[in-house]
C-alpha cells in the first residue's frame, strides 16, 4: 500500500495546510458580501483538519491547527478560543481511533467524520448556553455544519489525487 | 503493537499530557472570554489592527477585483437599467427643481424665526478594509481609528443613509457594528407620523422596527430618520424607509446601499450639553450685602475704589471699566 511520505513530502503538506487554512480566512475577511446575507459556507479549514487527520498526521502537528483556528476565532470575531477549543478536542478522538479507521471502508469513515462536525456543533450551543451568550440561530448553524460534511468528501478526493496523500498502512501506523 | 507500544511508551503520556493542558488552557481562554468580555474583545480589535492593515497591500487588488466581476455581470442588464437611468433622471429634474425652490424658502422662514438648528455635522471618511467573514455578524472594519480621533459609538453613514456604529476601536482601525447585525439597537423616529421606535437588527437585510406605540398609523414608504434619544446619536440622519413584510412585520428597508460598501462617512457626535442644575432664581438687581454667592460682583467694587481713593481717577481705566 502507500509508502511511509518523506519528511519533505511532511514539510509540504504542513506549509500547504498552513498556506490554504490563511488564505481561507483571508477571503472570508474580504468586503464583498457586506449586504445581503448569503448562505454560509463550509468550513473548509475544518475539513482538512479532520481528513488529514485520519490520513498524514504528521501533516496537521497541532501547533498550527491551534494557530489557524485560534487566528479564524479572532479574525472572524467568534467566541475566543471556543471553536478551537472543540476542534482540537475532535483531532483528539479521532487521533485515538485512527487504528480503527484505517482498514474502514469511507463510507464509514464519513459517518464517523460527519458524526463528530455534528457533535461540535452541538458542543458549542451547549457551552454558549451554559455560559449565557446569545447564540446565533440554529438553522445557519447547522448549514454551516451541513455543507462542511459535504465538502468533506471533495477534500478527500482532492487529497489523494491531487496532492497524493494515502491512508497510512497499520503497518506505517506502528512504524510511526 | 506490541513494538509501537515499545518504541514510544514514554513519549505516550506526555504528549497526552501536553494535549490534556493545551485543552484545559482553550477552556480558561473561553472563560476569559466570557467573564473578562472587554478585555478580550481589546486583544482581538488589536490582533486586528496588526494584521489586517498589513494585509491591505494584497486584499485590495482582490477586493477590487471581485468588484469588478460584480460591476461585469451588472453589463449584460446595462440597457435596461440605461433605460431606467433615464427615466429616473427624468423625475429627479423636477424633484430637484421643486427641492432648490423648498431649501430657498427653508432657509428665508429660518431666517425670519431667527431658528438655532443642530450645529454643522463634521465626519471623517475611512475605507472599508475587511467585512466579519461570518455569516452570523454583520460588521466591517475601517481604515480609521485612534489615531484619527474616532471614538465607541460614533454613527457611520456612506453618502445617503446610516449604516452603523462604530464598536471598537484600535490604534489603526476601527469596527462598525451595521444596522443589520443581530446585536445592532438604534433609537429611530419615524417621519409623519413622528414615532418613536427601535431598529432591531436580525441579521436579514431588512432589520425590524420594533416598539412602535400605534404600528397602525405607519405606512409602507414612511421615511425613517434617527431620533437621537439616548444621547448616543445625532438626530435626524436618514436611515430608510418602513416596509411591511409578508407576516405584517415593521421592517426597514435602509436607504444605504449595503451590497456595496466601499467609503463610510463617521459622522462626529458632540455630546450635547446637558442641563443640570434647576435654574437659579432670577429677579430685579438688589442692593444685596456681599454673600459668598456675589464675591466675585463685591471683590470687583472694592478693588476700584481701591484705586480710585489714593490716586486721582485715571480716564482710561474708568472708559475701559464703564
């Protein structure tokens, strides 16, 4: 199956997560959609995270998803810290079920992904509730989760054929 | 297994250990965030303002090329709305011809009645750098801040209506909170009928006209100006005008064009001078004895008969003193 990457193909992978994850930020901030509110769209950098998660660990180290999404939190003007606090909590557990994962056919990894985008979006109404912040409604939020669940299949393929990542083999998992 | 288990049985712990402590500092993060809000929301306009204005070298040929494509789709409409330009340029002749003739006797009748009206609104006008990123926040950032002399709560229109508030401020830029964010509260009048209520932002284009007294009396097409009360904005700024939607709801359609938000203008509020004290008593000049509330009045007398016993009387400083 798929050959152990080289530490340049690791570097790559870090400097194109890092370089994708900025530039997305960097068009959410431009001014043009200030008028009417659009539909809101997928959160890209999430579904990267947790396919590549599952796929090149050593390509997502923590220290730069805790950078991105932290920069996203503040940029964004969302709660500080919160999604950040949740998104490492999701690389968390599925980091500590990747040898399940890793002989599971997609569909199952999908259901998996789609369960745990789910369960931080409920994570997160229930912290903004406990802490008594008004929160924002329902319906965008789960649009918002809805369409990360769908691109995630896109940034799956994109991964392994564009950019050649493969799961890594039980074998590579041990090695590693 | 058994030879990972082997390899990194001592790294194990610790990075879960590191993982356990990078979570619980995001959770004391989050608990700032809620408890200490102001300071917090300091730090974020401040990461803000080091990196966005920063990034404005590179955001602007994107931001105005993204323009351009909205301005290249608007083409393939360019001969209706040539035709529609025309029509309404048609109209405005009259109307502006009917609105000289209005201001010219506004302004003789404000002459006649000797009228103090609001002092001249001054503003600063800034560029609009970056908007929330978030469908859940209707805010944009500024080029303008501190620096500029813009302060919390200023009222920021474009060139016809109001568009916001400003809601924090940094050394280089600032951020309006837009009339349209679920957050946004503005006291409004709305113009016949002289109604006091409140816009409330809802995060949909049009935000709702809320604690109206007789919601009757108001009709599609009123025209909806600030009313100033609170002290927080000038009054009389055009906002919009009142729709009603599908459910019978008061919304507000604003005469700002939000779709295209480009220079804001933030207007300068003077805080108004208030009146505290209940007014003194006010009367005919009494002889009255010096009290400490006439020190002044009886210090000034002494002092010049002061002068006026040892010296023969000076003409110049009686002229100057008369």
């Amino acid at each position: 199956m798929a050959r152990k990457p080289t530490p340049r193909r690791i570097w790559a992978y870090r400097g194109i997560y890092l370089g994708l994850g900025l530039g997305v930020i960097f068009f959410r901030i431009l001014p043009l959609q200030t008028g009417s509110p659009g539909l809101p769209g997928p959160d890209i950098i999430l579904a990267i995270t947790l396919a590549w998660t599952l796929r090149q660990p050593a390509a997502v180290p923590i220290a730069a998803i805790v950078f991105l999404f932290l920069l996203g939190d503040f940029l964004l003007q969302q709660p500080a810290g919160l999604w950040t606090l949740l998104a490492v909590m999701a690389v968390m557990a599925l980091d500590s079920r990747r040898m399940t994962l890793t002989e599971a056919s997609f569909l199952v990894e999908m259901t998996i992904v789609a369960g745990v985008i789910l369960a931080m979006i409920v994570a997160e109404r229930m912290i903004l509730w406990v802490l008594l912040t008004d929160q924002p409604s329902l319906g965008l939020v789960l649009m918002e989760g809805l369409a990360t669940i769908v691109i995630y299949p896109i940034v799956v393929f994109v991964s392994k054929f564009l950019l050649g990542m493969d799961k890594l083999s039980l074998v590579d998992l041990e090695a590693g | 297994m058994a030879r990972e288990r082997a390899d990194t049985s001592h790294i194990r712990p610790v990075r879960r250990l590191l993982m356990t402590v990078l979570v619980l500092c995001l959770a004391v993060l989050v608990l700032i965030w809620r408890i200490d809000n102001p300071r917090v929301e300091r730090l974020r306009s401040a990461i803000t303002d080091r990196i966005v204005p920063n990034l404005e070298w590179v955001m602007a040929p994107v931001t105005a090329l993204g323009r351009m494509i909205d301005d290249f789709e608007s083409y393939t409409r360019l001969y209706e709305q040539n035709a529609e330009l025309r029509r309404e340029l048609q109209q405005m002749r009259t109307w502006r011809e009917a609105a000289l003739q209005l201001e010219q006797e506004n302004a003789r009748l404000l002459d006649l009645n000797r009228v103090q009206l609001d002092p001249e609104l001054t503003f600063v006008t800034g560029l609009v750098l970056a908007d929330s990123g978030s469908p859940f926040r209707r805010s944009v950032l500024l080029n303008v801040g501190q620096r500029d002399g813009i302060l919390d709560g200023w009222a920021t229109m474009d060139g016809l209506g109001l568009v916001g508030r400003i809601s924090g401020v940094a050394e280089n830029t600032s951020r309006v909170i837009l009339l349209t964010d679920s957050n946004s509260r503005i006291p409004v009048t709305v113009l016949p009928s002289a109604q006091r209520a409140i816009l409330m932002g809802d995060n949909s284009a049009a935000p709702v006209l809320g604690f109206l007294e007789a919601a009757e009396d108001i009709a599609p097409g009123d025209r909806v100006v600030t009313s100033g009360d609170g002290g927080v904005f000038p009054a009389g700024l055009l906002v919009g005008q009142v729709v009603i939607d599908r459910d019978g709801q008061v919304r507000l359609r604003p005469s700002a064009d939000f779709s295209r938000l480009n220079f804001l203008r933030v207007m300068r509020s003077h805080p108004g001078t208030a009146i505290s004290d209940p007014g003194g008593m006010i009367g005919p000049p009494w002889p009255l004895a010096p009290e400490p509330g006439t020190e002044d009045a009886a210090a000034g007398e002494v002092t010049e008969t002061d002068r006026a016993e040892p010296a023969p009387p000076d003409p110049h400083v009686e002229a100057g003193d008369g």
